[in-house]
C-alpha cells in the first residue's frame, strides 16, 4: 500500500505526531486536510533528501532495513531485530527507532483486527528514498565503469556441478576419513568434472563460520556438499561412507525444475552466521551495480557499517568472500579493473531473485547444521 492508502486508514492521534514531527500546519480537526499536508509536504523531493541527510546514523541504518525488505508487513519482533541490527555495537533505548518510524510515517500499524500487531512501509515512500539513499551513495563514489573486455560469468553452473556431484556419489565408492571428509584422491577426481574449477584445502589453518564441511573442502564445493547434504540429497553412513539417497538418485534421474533460488537461499541462510547483514549488502550490490559496471573498491566504500571484521578474516576479505560466492551463484559478473581489483554488476538472474524477495526474512541456519558428527 502507498502513503496515502496508509495514511487514510491512520488514526487522528498519528496523523497528528507525524504534522508535530515534520512541522507542518494543518487543520487539526479535519482528517482530510490533515492528510493533504502531510502528502503535499512528503511528496516534496528536496524534503525527503533533507530528511535523509539529516538522520543520525543508526536511523539511517534501520530505514534502509526497511526499505530494502521487500515484506509486506513486519511483526513487532521483526521490526525489533532491525532495530538491534541498526545499533550494532551501540546500544540504544529499546523501541526508540520504531517509534520514530511511527512518528515520521516510515511505519503503520495494521488497521483491521487480525492486522493489529503488524506494521507496514509504504511502498512508493520505500521507493523513493532508496532512490535518494543510492544517489547519496554514488556521490561518493568514482562513478561507472567501462564494460571489461573480459569477465566471468557463470549463471547456471553450479546447479550442472549439484548434478555432477550426485552422479559422482552414485557412480563411485566414497569413503570418508576419520574426520568424515571425502579423501584428497577423490576429491580432485571430482573436482575435475565440475565446470568451475577450484583447488584442494592443503594447508591447515583457520576456516570456520561459512558452512558445515568448510574447513575440509574450498569454498564452492562446501556450498554444493552442505546444499546436498541439507536437502537429503546425500548421506554420511555410521560406516565411513558417502552414499546417494533416493532423493539424491531422482534428482539425478528426474529433470526437476531449477534449484538455483532455493540454493541462493540455503547460502544466505548459512552466511548469514558470519555476515548478518548479508540480505542488505546483497541489496545494495543490485542498487549500486544492478546495470552498470561498479568497481570491487567502490561498492565497499559505499556499504561502509555494514561490513565488519569476522575473527581472522577483515572486512576487505568478507567482502571479497561475498563477491565471488554471488558470482558462482550466477548472481553478479565480475571483471578485471584497469587499475586491478574487480568489476562488478549484476545478472538478470541475480536481479530476477531480487525481484522476487530480498532474503531479509530469511534466519540463520541453526547452529546444529554447523556441527560436522563424525561418521564413525
């Protein structure tokens, strides 16, 4: 619903916070006059920027968690979790970022009786101040880039490798180690198939917070292994070995409907317990680079706050970390800057996804998924 659907459901005492908070006069007792200065001083453009330029920080950080989720309505425990997540290390007064939401018509709550205790963003209000947040943004940046000569771009790919991991399984004895890894010999002979190649986890050190088989296989492999294993797909037997399910055997034999989506899904729900803010920086990726080429070092200044130091890794890791797992989901291009670093933009696979929700109501995987039992 857009502004002036909401604010005609509004109450009398709202309509009045909201003309106190923007300062605008108005007949008091009338609804509709009410209503027409609220809408004609809203609908300003130099207004809405002035009110962007002007929020604190954390406002600023828990209206973009409102407009970059593409939900309906939002739950006093949603709208919560934002607020939590717009403080980050800072603390503040519980609900005082939802309260300025009501008091300046960011949010609304439901006006029926099973609506009640919900509260939604009007959607044409979402609209245009992501418009004024992303030219806020651009202004800082170095502006657009040529399109690279060459870049990689490999929309469709993993969900081939998903198939040929299962055909793997099902075609070969695989044993497990102690630790319940697939042994190195086995692994670069499957490795070799996919169409992306990747290399072999040699050396020991620090790998953890991204995935169930992490710390024993490279980086999209452990994706496409947790994905597998998640969905049943695979079974790790009590007696050390890797065996195909049925489920796994019909998604083999059986050309079922593309798991691309799901497995977007399934990764930002098993990143997300290392990037919390996955679903915005995904967000923010299609706004900045959704159809022109954005430099790798550009796009991290301008998600400034919403990248921060995971243990081990820096923010410039994580970041680089997010980039290419989007590229091997098939949701961004990347290419090779003049002056090094990479070229980014999105793919219409990538913005179809966007399209159809933000992944911001998505949950953490639970903590037991991360814990590798033994096989034997």
């Amino acid at each position: 619903m857009n502004l002036a659907d909401l604010l005609t459901y509004a109450d009398i005492e709202q309509l009045r916070r909201m003309q106190e908070h923007y300062g605008v006069e108005g007949d008091a007792h009338s609804k509709h006059h009410m209503i027409c200065s609220l809408l004609r001083h809203l609908g300003r453009p130099s207004v809405l920027s002035a009110l962007v330029y002007g929020l604190e920080e954390e406002e600023r950080r828990f209206l973009q968690l409102l407009c970059l989720d593409s939900r309906e309505v939002y739950s006093m425990e949603d709208l919560l979790s934002k607020e939590r997540m717009a403080w980050g290390k800072n603390e503040g007064k519980p609900r005082e970022l939802v309260s300025k939401g009501l008091r300046s018509g960011w949010l609304f709550p439901g006006f029926t009786s099973d609506s009640r205790h919900l509260y939604r963003v009007p959607l044409d209000f979402r609209q245009r101040v992501m418009r004024v947040m992303a030219e806020l943004k651009r202004q800082s940046l170095s502006g657009d880039q040529p399109e690279p000569t060459v870049y990689r771009d490999e929309q469709g790919l993993i969900q081939q490798d998903l198939k040929r991991f299962l055909s793997f399984v099902s075609q070969h004895i695989v044993q497990l180690t102690s630790e319940g890894a697939i042994y190195r010999q086995q692994q670069r002979r499957l490795l070799a198939q996919f169409a992306v190649r990747e290399e072999l986890i040699m050396k020991k050190g620090y790998r953890f917070g991204f995935g169930r088989r992490y710390h024993q296989y490279p980086d999209r492999f452990s994706l496409i292994y947790d994905y597998a294993y998640y969905q049943g797909y695979i079974a790790e037997e009590m007696d050390g070995y890797l065996r195909l399910t049925e489920a796994g055997a019909g998604k083999i034999i059986t050309e079922g409907p593309d798991e691309t989506r799901e497995m977007i899904h399934f990764w930002i729900r098993l990143y997300r317990h290392a990037l919390p803010c996955l679903p915005v920086l995904i967000r923010w990726v299609d706004l900045l680079a959704g159809d022109r080429w954005m430099s790798s070092s550009d796009l991290l200044v301008a998600l400034e706050g919403w990248v921060q130091d995971y243990y081990y890794e820096t923010r410039e890791q994580l970041f680089h970390r997010l980039l290419k797992m989007m590229l091997h989901l098939g949701m961004v291009c990347l290419g090779e800057a003049s002056g090094g670093g990479w070229l980014v933009r999105m793919t219409p696979l990538g913005r179809r996804f966007l399209q159809q929700g933000s992944g911001l109501g998505e949950k953490e995987m639970e903590e037991d998924f991360f814990r590798p039992f033994p096989t034997r």
